[in-house]
C-alpha cells in the first residue's frame, strides 16, 4: 500500500509531465504548413466550373442563352452570398435594370413576369400578363384587327398564337373551299387580320369561286358563248365583289351612235354568264 505522502508526489509529477508536453504541441494533431498555397488570389472560376454544381443554369444558357451567354460573373458579381436569417435572396440577385432600360415602354417595367429565367432570355412563356399585352409590342395587328372588323377581331390573339412567335396554320379551325385546297393558299387571298377583305393575283381561281357560287359557274361551264374561256378572275379581278365594266375588254364593239342610245349592254346581251346568242 502506497503512503498518503508518496501518492501526492506521484500526482504533482504526473501534472509536471503533462504540462511541460503542451507547452510544446499547440495542437493535439500533426499539420504541415503550405503557405505557397496562399501565395496568389485564386483564379475566377469559369462557367464551366459554376456549371459543375449549377447544370440547369448552365444549360440553359447553353441552349436557349442568346446574348446572355457571356461569364456568370458578368451578371452575379455576388455570389453564395444568400443567408436565409437575412432574407436577403433578392438584395443578392443581379438587376436587369443594371444592364437594360424599360426596353418596352413604362408599362413593361416588370421584367421577370414574362422573362421568367434569365438564363433562357428569349423564351417568354404565354401567361395571362403576356396575353393582355400583345397589342403594347404589336400595336400594328391590334389596329389592324380593329380597323376591318371580322370575327377574327372578337378572337383573342392567344387562341391563334398559342406560344409566343407561333404562327396557327388555318386548319387549325377551318376546312378549305373544296377538297385538297393547299394551305399555302389560303394567303394568296386572305390576310388574317382582315380575313374579310379578299383580295387576289392572277386568276387560277375559278374552283374556289365555284365553291360557293355553284350555280353561276355551272352556267359559265355551259354555256355556248365564248364567254365559257373566261376565268371569272379576268373580269371578277383582284378584289373579291369586283364587277367589270364590258368596255374593259370590248373597247369600241358598236357605233357610238347606237351605244349612245342604249348604254346598256346588258339591255341587249341579257346575261353576261351565258349570252344568249345575238345572231
Ligand atoms: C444575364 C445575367 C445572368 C447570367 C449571365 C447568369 N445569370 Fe444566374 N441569374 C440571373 C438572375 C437575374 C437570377 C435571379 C433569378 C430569380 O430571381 O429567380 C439568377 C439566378 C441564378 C441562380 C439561383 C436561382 C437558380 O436558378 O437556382 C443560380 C444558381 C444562377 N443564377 C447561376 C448562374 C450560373 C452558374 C451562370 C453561368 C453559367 C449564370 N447564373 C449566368 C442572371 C444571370
Ligand atoms: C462546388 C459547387 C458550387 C460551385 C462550383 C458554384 N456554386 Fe453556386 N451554389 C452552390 C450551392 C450548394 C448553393 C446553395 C444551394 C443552391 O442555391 O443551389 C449555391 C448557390 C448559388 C447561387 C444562389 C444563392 C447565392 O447565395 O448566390 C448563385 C447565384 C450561385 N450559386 C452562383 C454560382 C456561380 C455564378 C458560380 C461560378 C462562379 C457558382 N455558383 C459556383 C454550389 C456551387
Ligand atoms: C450584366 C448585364 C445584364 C444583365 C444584368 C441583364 N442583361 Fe439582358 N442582355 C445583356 C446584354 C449585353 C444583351 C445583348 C444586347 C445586345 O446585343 O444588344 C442582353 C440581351 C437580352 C435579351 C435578348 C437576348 C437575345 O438573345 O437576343 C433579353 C430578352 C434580355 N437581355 C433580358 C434581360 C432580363 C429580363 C434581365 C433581368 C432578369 C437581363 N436581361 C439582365 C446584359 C444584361
Ligand atoms: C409583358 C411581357 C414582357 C415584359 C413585362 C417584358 N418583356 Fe422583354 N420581351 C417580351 C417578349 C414577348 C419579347 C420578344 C421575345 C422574342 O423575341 O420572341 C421581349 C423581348 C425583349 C428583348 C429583346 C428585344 C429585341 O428587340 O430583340 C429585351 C432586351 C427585353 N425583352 C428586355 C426586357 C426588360 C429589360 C424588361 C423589363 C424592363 C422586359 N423585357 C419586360 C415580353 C416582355
Ligand atoms: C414586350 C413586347 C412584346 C409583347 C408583349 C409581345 N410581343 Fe410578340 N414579339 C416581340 C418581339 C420583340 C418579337 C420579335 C420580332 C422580330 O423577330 O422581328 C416578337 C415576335 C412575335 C411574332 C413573330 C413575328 C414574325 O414575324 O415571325 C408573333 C406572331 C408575335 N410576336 C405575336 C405576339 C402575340 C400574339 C403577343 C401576345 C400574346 C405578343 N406577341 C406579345 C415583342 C412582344
Ligand atoms: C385568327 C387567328 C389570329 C388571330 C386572332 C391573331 N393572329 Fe396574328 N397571325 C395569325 C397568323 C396565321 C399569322 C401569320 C400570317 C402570315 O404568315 O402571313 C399571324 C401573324 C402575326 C404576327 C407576325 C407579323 C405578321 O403580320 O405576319 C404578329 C406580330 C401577330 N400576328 C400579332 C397578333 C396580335 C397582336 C393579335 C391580337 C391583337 C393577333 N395576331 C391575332 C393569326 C392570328
Ligand atoms: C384559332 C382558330 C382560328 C384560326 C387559326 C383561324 N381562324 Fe378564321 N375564324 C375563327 C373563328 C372562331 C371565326 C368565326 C367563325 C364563326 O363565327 O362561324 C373565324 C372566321 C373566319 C372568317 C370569316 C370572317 C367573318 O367575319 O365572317 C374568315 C374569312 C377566316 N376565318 C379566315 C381564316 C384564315 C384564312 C385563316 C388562316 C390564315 C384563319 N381564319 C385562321 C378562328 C380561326
Ligand atoms: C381565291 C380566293 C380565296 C382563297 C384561295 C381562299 N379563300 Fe376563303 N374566302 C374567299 C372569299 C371570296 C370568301 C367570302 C368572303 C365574304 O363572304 O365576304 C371566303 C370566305 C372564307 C371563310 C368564311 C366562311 C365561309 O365559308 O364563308 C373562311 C373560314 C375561309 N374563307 C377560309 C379559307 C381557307 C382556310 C383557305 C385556304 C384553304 C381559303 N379561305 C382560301 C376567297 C378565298
Ligand atoms: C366562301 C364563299 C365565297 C367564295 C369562295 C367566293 N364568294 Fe363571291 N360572294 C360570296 C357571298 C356570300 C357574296 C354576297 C355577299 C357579299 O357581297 O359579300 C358574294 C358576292 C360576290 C359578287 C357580287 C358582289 C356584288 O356587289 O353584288 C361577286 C362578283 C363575287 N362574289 C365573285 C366571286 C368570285 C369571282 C370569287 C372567286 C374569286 C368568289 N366570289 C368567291 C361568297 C363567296
Ligand atoms: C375580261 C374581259 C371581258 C369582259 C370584262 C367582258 N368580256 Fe365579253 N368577251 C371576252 C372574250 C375574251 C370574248 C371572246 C372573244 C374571242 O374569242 O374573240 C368575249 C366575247 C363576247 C361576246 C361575243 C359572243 C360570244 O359568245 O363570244 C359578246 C357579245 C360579249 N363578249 C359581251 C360582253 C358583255 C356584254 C360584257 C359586259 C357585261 C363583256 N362581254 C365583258 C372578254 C370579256
Ligand atoms: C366575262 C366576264 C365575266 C366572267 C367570266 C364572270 N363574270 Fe360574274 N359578272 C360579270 C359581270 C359584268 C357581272 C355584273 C352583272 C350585272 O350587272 O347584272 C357579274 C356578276 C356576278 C355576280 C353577282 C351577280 C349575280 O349574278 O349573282 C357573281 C356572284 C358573279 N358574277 C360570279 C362569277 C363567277 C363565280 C364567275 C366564274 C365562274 C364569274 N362570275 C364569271 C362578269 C363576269
Ligand atoms: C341594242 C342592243 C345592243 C347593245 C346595247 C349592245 N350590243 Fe353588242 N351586239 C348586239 C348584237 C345584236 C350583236 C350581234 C350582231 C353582230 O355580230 O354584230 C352584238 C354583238 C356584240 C359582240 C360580238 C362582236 C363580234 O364581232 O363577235 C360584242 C363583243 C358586243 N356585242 C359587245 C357589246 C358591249 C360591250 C356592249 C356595251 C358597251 C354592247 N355590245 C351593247 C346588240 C347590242
């Protein structure tokens, strides 16, 4: 058994040993020191290395970035920089203010409800604050639609246009004149905000008039006149509703003495679709 003296000795030699070992060794671990590693400011990292940890905004830029495909830096000159107890999201965000005007007009300040990602500038999603400012950017169509009224003009720009930039085809919602009409024609006649003014070139037509105007031009095929050779677009020309005067072609067909008298052809010639034969 160990004496009462003797034991404390032993302890005040242990807190001796101890004492004099930290006294040396700051931490309990070994780490070597690599100042060089310090010794210049690191690189800016690349868009690629953004994009090893933030694919979808590098991706977007990648496929839908436009002119906005220039460093990430160039717009977050702050980064990582969100701390939720400061709620500061928004203060750490770029500002497309620092870069762009009201590009649109004051009634267009709010950039992200239609640019809803700036990574994919160009792609505007159609949303209802879109589809109630079309006429803002594309005030031309609006007054167009307006000024020839149709019932295009009560159809909302969105029920054509059913993404931004979308042209509708108008099989969309209608069938042609006659079967196997082309689409491509469809233009050559109408204009689609002003579908009620029919207008045309040239006079390959004859089957789409005939499509409503069926019993005139079975008429026309029938008759034994020469008037049968015509196509109703010669003499029907360019503006749908268009009636010729005679004398466009027949310059000077009778006297002046006679046709002064009866200034009507028709008086004499009855029905322009089958003149009845003079002789
Ligand atoms: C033209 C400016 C611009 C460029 C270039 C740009 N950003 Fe952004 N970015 C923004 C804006 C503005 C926001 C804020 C969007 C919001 O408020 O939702 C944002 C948000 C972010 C966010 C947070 C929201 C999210 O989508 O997760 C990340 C992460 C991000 N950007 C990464 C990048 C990376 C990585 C690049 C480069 C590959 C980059 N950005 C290039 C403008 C830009
Ligand atoms: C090693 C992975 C990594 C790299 C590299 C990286 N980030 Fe981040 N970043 C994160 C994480 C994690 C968050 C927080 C979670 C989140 O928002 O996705 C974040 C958040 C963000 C945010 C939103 C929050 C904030 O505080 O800004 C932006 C913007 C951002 N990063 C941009 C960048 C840009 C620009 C680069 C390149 C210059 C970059 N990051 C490089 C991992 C990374
Ligand atoms: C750091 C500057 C910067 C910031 C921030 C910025 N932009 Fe841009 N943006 C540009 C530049 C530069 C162009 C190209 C201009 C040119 O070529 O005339 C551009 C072009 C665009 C384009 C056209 C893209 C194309 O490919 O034609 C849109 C749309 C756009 N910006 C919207 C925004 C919106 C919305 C914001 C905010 C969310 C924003 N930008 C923030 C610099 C910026
Ligand atoms: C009501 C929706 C809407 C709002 C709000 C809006 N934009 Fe746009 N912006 C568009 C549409 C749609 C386009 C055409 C996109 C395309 O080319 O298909 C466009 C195009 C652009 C372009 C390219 C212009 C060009 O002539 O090629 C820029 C730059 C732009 N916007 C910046 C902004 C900025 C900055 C703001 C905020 C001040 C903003 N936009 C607000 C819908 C909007
Ligand atoms: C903030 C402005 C803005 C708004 C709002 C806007 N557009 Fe546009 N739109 C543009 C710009 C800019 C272009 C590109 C012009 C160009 O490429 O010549 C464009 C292009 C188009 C095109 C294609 C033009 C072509 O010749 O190919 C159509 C169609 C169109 N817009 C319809 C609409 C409709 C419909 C709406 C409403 C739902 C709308 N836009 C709202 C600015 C706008
Ligand atoms: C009944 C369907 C329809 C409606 C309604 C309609 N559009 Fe169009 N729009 C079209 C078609 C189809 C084209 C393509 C015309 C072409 O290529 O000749 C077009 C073309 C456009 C273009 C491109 C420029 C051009 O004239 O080719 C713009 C811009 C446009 N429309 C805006 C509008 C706006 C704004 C509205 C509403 C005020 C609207 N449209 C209503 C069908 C429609
Ligand atoms: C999104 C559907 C839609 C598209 C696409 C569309 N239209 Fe229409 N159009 C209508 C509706 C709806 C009416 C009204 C029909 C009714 O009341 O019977 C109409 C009516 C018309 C009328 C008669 C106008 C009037 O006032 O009597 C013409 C002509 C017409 N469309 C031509 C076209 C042409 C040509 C195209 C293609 C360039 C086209 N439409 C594309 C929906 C459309
Ligand atoms: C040769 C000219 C011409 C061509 C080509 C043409 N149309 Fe027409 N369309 C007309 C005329 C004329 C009307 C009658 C206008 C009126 O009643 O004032 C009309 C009327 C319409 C109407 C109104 C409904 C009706 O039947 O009265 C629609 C819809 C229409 N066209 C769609 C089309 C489509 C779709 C195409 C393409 C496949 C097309 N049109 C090609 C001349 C043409
Ligand atoms: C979709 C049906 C439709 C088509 C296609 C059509 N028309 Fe008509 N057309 C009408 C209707 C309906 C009227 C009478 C109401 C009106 O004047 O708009 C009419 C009236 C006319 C008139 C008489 C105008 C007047 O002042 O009395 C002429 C001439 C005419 N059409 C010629 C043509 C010719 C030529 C074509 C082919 C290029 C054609 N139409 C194609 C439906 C059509
Ligand atoms: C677009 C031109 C054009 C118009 C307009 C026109 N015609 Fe003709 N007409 C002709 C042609 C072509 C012939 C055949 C001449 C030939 O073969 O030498 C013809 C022949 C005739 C003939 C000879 C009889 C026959 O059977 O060949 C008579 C009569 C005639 N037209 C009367 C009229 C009258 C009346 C009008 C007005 C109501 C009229 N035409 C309008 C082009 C036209
Ligand atoms: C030689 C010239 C000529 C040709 C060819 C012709 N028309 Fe006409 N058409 C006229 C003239 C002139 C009138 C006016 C007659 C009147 O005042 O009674 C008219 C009147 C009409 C009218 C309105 C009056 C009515 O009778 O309903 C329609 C519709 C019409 N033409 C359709 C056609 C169609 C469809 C064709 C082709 C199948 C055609 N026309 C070919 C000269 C022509
Ligand atoms: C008073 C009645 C009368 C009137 C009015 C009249 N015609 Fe005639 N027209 C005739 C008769 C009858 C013939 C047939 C006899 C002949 O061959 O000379 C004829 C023949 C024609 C011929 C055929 C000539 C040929 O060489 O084949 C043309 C073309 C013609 N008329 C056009 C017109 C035009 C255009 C008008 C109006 C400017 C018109 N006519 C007014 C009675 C008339």
């Amino acid at each position: 058994m160990m004496k009462k003296s003797s034991l404390s000795l032993f302890i005040a030699a242990l807190i001796l040993v101890a004492s004099t070992a930290f006294a040396g060794k700051m931490a309990t671990v070994d780490i070597p020191e690599k100042p060089e590693m310090y010794a210049t400011a690191p690189a800016a990292l690349t868009p690629q290395q953004c994009a090893q940890c933030h694919t979808g905004a590098f991706n977007g830029l990648k496929n839908a970035g436009g002119k906005h495909r220039f460093d990430c830096q160039g717009c977050h000159t702050v980064i990582h920089a969100y701390n939720p107890k400061k709620a500061n999201y928004d203060e750490v965000m770029p500002k497309c203010a620092s870069c762009h005007t009201d590009i649109h007009g004051p009634t267009a300040k709010d950039c992200a409800s239609c640019h809803s990602n700036p990574h994919t500038p160009r792609k505007v999603a159609m949303t209802p604050r879109l589809a109630g400012a079309c006429a803002t950017c594309h005030a031309a169509e609006k007054a167009e639609l307006v000024k020839f009224p149709s019932k295009h003009t009560n159809v909302s720009c969105d029920r054509c246009h059913t993404s931004h930039g979308y042209k509708p085809s108008c099989f969309m919602c209608h069938r042609p004149h006659y079967k196997d009409q082309p689409v491509e024609a469809c233009a050559k006649c109408h204009s689609v905000h002003k579908p009620k003014m029919v207008t045309y070139q040239g006079t390959d037509w004859n089957q789409t008039c005939a499509s409503c105007h069926g019993k005139i031009a079975e008429k026309l095929r029938k008759t034994a006149s020469r008037h049968n050779k015509v196509a109703c677009a010669s003499c029907h020309k360019s503006k749908h509703g268009y009636i010729p005067q005679c004398t466009e072609c027949h310059k000077a067909p009778h006297p002046k003495t006679i046709l002064d008298r009866f200034p009507n052809c028709l008086g004499c010639h009855l029905d322009v679709h089958d003149l009845p034969s003079m002789k």
